[in-house]
C-alpha cells in the first residue's frame, strides 16, 4: 500500500523543521562533537586539531560532486539514502568507540591512532552529510512555490540553529552529566553518540514515509552523462571567469584571513575550557561547557549575526564594514584574559565568551556580504560557490596547525598570537573597503 500523502496536502511545516533539524545535528556530531570528544579522551591538541579539520574536507569539496546528486536519482532518494547512512554511521562509532585507560586520558597523551576506525566512520558521516546538504537544499526549491520558500526560509535557519544547540550543547552537555554520575569518560561519549543515533533514526524512519514525492523532484539519469558533461564543463568555466574577475587576488585575500583569528580559536576554544587549570585551561566541567558554550555561545552568536544582519541592510557592506571587522576581532581579547586569570566565576566565564561568539556572528556578515558582492555578474551562483569553499578553506588553514602551535607556545601565547592575526583581518578590510560601492547592501 501506498503510505505517501501528495505533496499538496503537505504543509511545509510537516517536513522543513525536520529536514533542515537533520541537515545539522550530523555537521554539529563530525566537526564538534569529535573535537570535545577527543580532548575529553586525552588527544593532544595538535593531533586533534589536525585531524578533525580533516573532517571539513567533504563540504569543501561537494561542490565537485553536486552535479550526480542532480542528475542521477530524485533529490528525496539521496536524502533518505544519506539519513540511513549517516545512522548507521552513528550506531558503528557507538559500537566501535575506543576506551582508553583512565591513566592514559588523565596524561593527555592518548594516540589518535587509536581512533582509526572512528575517524574512518566520521569522514564517511562527513561524505554523507555533504552529499545530503546538497540534496536537501535542492529538494528545498523543488518541493514549494517560490513563495512558500521565501515565506520558510527563516523557519529553515531557524532548525538548522536548534541542531547547533542540540549537538553543541545537549549532547555535550548529556556527556557530561554521565561523566559526572559515573567517572567513565568513554561510556559518556558512547552513550552520546547512541542518543544522537537513536534520534537520528526516528528522523529517518520520519522522513521515509512523511516526507513529500514532488512531482518537479525527477531523476536525469536518461541524459546523465551528457547532464554531467555539461555540468562539469560549466564548473570549469566558473573557475576560469571567477579567476578573471578584476581584483580577484584582493578577494581570495580577503576570504582567507579576514576571519584568520577566528579559524585559530574555533578549533582551541572548548579543549581551552576543559583542560585543567594547570594545563593553562579553565578546568570546566563538560556538561557545564555544553551550558555555557553551546547554549548561551550558540544564542550569542544568532544574535550578533541578527543585529548584523539588520544594520548592515541599513548602512550598507561600505559603512558596516570597519566595525563588523573591529567586532570580528577585538572580541579575542576575552580569550587572553580568561587565560591570564583563569576564572572560576561562571558568570564571568560566560560573558566573555557570549561578548566573543556575539562579535563573531555581527563580524561574519560583513564577510557573507562580501561575498555576494564579489559574485555579481552572470555567474553569480556559480562564483558564489566558489567563494563558499574559499571560506571553508580559511578555516581549514588555521585549524590544521593550530593545535601544534598551542601545544608549543601554551594557551597565553596562542591566544596573544590569535590577537596578532587579527592585524591580517584589519589589513585586507583597509583594501577591500576602497573597492566596495557605497550603495551595496542598502535597503
């Protein structure tokens, strides 16, 4: 028996919030929940560092593969597809977590190559989510009218945003709890990451009979290999246009290290707030990080990029632009004085914090906005893309040897170093302003 309900007698509201929750908790599990994981199982910062930036690669790279996703299958098939990979996925790294000895973990010298199967099963959740990315948002334009899209795409961002808190904040904070009753750290993140399986499962089961056949959502595969031929030579003629787009070095400049000081910190921020305060750490608890870091952070940071949002469309990328970067890095400053004092006041602790994750989110607009200027013309979405995987790559960059870096230098240090950096982002912001037309970004 058929079980699908025709699309038209589906309210968006029956799969949008479902779809785009499912679209983030696996991102939030791959490039969060590994970090915290790591550290909490005593990986030094540098291997944990340079392994779970590995992790990004697939969202740097799906623009590659995207052309299968739209011509082979129907957007709906890859989604399915992808949600019961990504729970199997999630029940293997349950099953097959590693349990380092508590002597091990407390020495903070843990190999990661006792996590070769776990990273192997992350890259492949990874792939997935990628892949599923781009279905989903394909889907997303297929399965409504253009209205309803406009009219959901709040909705969307907002969902995309609970699955920040959820994977951010609950399931550290759900690890924690368990570290706290039990003393077990690597029952606490196997039971984590059952939780996010079983839920991750009931989605799939959800989507599998609710989610909308559209009668616009076709499989291509009778012209595939013309389609991909065509796709593939239109990607290569991006590359060669966006490259030929003047002041495009300024650009890529721009794109790498504007947020220079912010793709060094992501990467030390929560191992910085559990590691022992005389490792040079705050010593947190790691529910209270989940609290703390993925609760109020998360909202710190909607908020900041809200406010951006608003005043940039008021005054315009020209006029925003200096104070989006003084809030892109003078908000870095708090992550030097929590390591010279090392705070045990909560409260504090979390100001500083909600101030830096709340510049953060009102500098990044300005970077957003940039980005779509840069992509005016006949390619736009294709140079805008492009300037999407530019953006992961500046924070691949830093995250790759960030954790060396701290391991070397001490977390004082790296942080005044993060400050350093942030005269890259000033510079490039003092060059780029002169090119930007005043109007841009205006209501």
């Amino acid at each position: 028996m058929n079980t699908d309900v025709p699309l038209k007698e589906k309210s968006p509201w029956w799969w949008v919030p479902t779809l785009y929750f499912a679209e983030g908790v696996p991102y939030f599990v791959v490039n969060n929940i590994s970090v915290m994981m790591f550290t909490k199982m005593g990986v030094p910062n540098g291997d944990m560092s340079f392994f779970t930036t590995l992790l990004y690669f697939p969202w740097f790279l799906k623009g590659i593969w995207s052309p299968i996703v739209d011509v082979v299958k129907t957007k709906r098939w890859w989604i399915i597809a992808m949600q019961v990979l990504m729970t199997a996925m999630m029940v293997l790294l349950t099953l097959t977590l590693p349990k380092p000895e508590n002597a091990v973990i407390s020495g903070g010298h843990t190999p990661i190559s006792m996590f070769t199967i776990t990273l192997i099963l992350f890259i492949i959740a990874a792939f997935a989510s990628a892949t599923h990315d781009i279905a989903a948002d394909g889907y997303y334009m297929l399965a409504h009218s253009p209205s309803s899209q406009a009219a959901f795409i709040g909705i969307r961002s907002v969902f995309y945003r609970v699955a920040s808190v959820f994977g951010q904040g609950v399931l550290v904070f759900i690890a924690g709890m368990i570290e706290k009753d039990t003393g077990n750290i690597p029952m606490s993140w196997q039971i984590t990451l059952g939780v996010s399986a079983a839920i991750f499962f009931l989605i799939t089961l959800y989507h599998t009979f609710k989610l909308p056949h559209s009668s616009d959502d076709k499989p291509r595969i009778d012209s595939a290999t013309s389609t991909l031929s065509d796709n593939m030579r239109e990607l290569g003629n991006s590359f060669k246009t966006f490259v030929q787009k003047p002041g495009v070095l300024l650009a890529i400049a721009f794109m790498l290290l504007y947020r220079l000081p912010e793709g060094f910190l992501i990467k030390l921020c929560q191992p910085f707030l559990v590691h022992s305060i005389e490792d040079g750490g705050l010593g947190l608890p790691t529910e209270l990080v989940g609290t703390v870091y993925g609760v109020f952070g998360v909202i710190a940071l909607l908020l900041g990029g809200i406010l951006g949002g608003i005043y940039s469309s008021r005054v315009g990328l020209k006029k925003s632009l200096w104070l989006m970067a003084a809030c892109m890095t003078l908000p870095c400053l708090t992550f030097v004085y929590l390591a010279i004092a090392q705070p045990a006041n909560v409260v504090i602790i979390t100001i500083a914090l909600c101030i830096e994750q709340f510049g953060y989110g009102f500098g990044f607009t300005a970077y957003m906005l940039y980005m779509m200027y840069f992509s005016e013309g006949e390619f736009k979405t294709s140079h805008y893309a492009i300037c999407t995987a530019f953006m992961a790559l500046s924070m691949m960059l830093p995250g790759f040897v960030a954790g060396y870096i701290q391991e070397a230098i001490g977390y004082v240090n790296f942080f005044w170093m993060v400050m350093a950096c942030c005269f890259a982002t000033l510079i490039v912001t003092y060059f780029v302003d002169k090119k930007i037309d005043p109007e841009y970004g205006r209501k």
